[in-house]
C-alpha cells in the first residue's frame, strides 16, 4: 500500500484523519506504559523524601530545645558560680576587716 495511493482512493482528509488517531493512539499507549509507571515510583519517592525531610525538621526542632535548655543551664550554673564566689570574696574581706581590727 503506498501513500499516494491511499490518497486518491480515500482521499487526503480521511487519510490524515487516520495518521492523525494513529499517532494519538501511539502517544497514548506510549503515555500508559512508560510514563505512567515513572511518574508513580517518582510520586513514592517524593513522599518518601518529604516524610524524610519532616522528620529531620522535627529533629533539628528537638535539638535546638536540648541547645537552648542546655545554655540556660550553664548560665544559671555561671550565675551561681559568680554569686559563690561573690560571697566568697565578701567573706574574705570581712575576715580581714576583723584581722585588721584585732591587730588595732
């Protein structure tokens, strides 16, 4: 069967009507069978990755509180430090004030 043939036999508006729903057809066949399944794994996968980057969200979220809990902790720890040794040092004066009295 030769084109030209199909042509003057049918003419040229059936012919390409029929080239045309071929290669619709072809397109959606090629659609099912290969990109169909593609698109489906990569779905999975996205939501796979999406689970994974939520969970390091929360993750990060929970180690920056453990941060933040442990730097107050060591600031409460700086302030009573400095407190001891601001008592300390007030003790320390006081027994040399009375040293130096006694000594008077």
């Amino acid at each position: 069967m030769d084109i030209a043939s199909l042509v003057s036999d049918y003419g040229f508006p059936i012919v390409a009507v029929v080239g045309l729903g071929y290669f619709i057809y072809y397109v959606w066949s090629f659609i099912n069978s290969e990109i169909k399944p593609a698109l489906n794994k990569m779905h999975v996968a996205l939501i796979r990755v999406i689970d994974q980057t939520r969970m390091l969200d929360q993750d990060m979220i929970r180690l920056q509180q453990k941060v933040n809990v442990v730097l107050e902790y060591r600031a409460r720890q700086e302030v009573l430090e400095d407190t001891k040794e601001k008592e300390a040092l007030a003790e320390k004066e006081k027994i040399t004030r009375q040293t130096q009295r006694n000594k008077k």
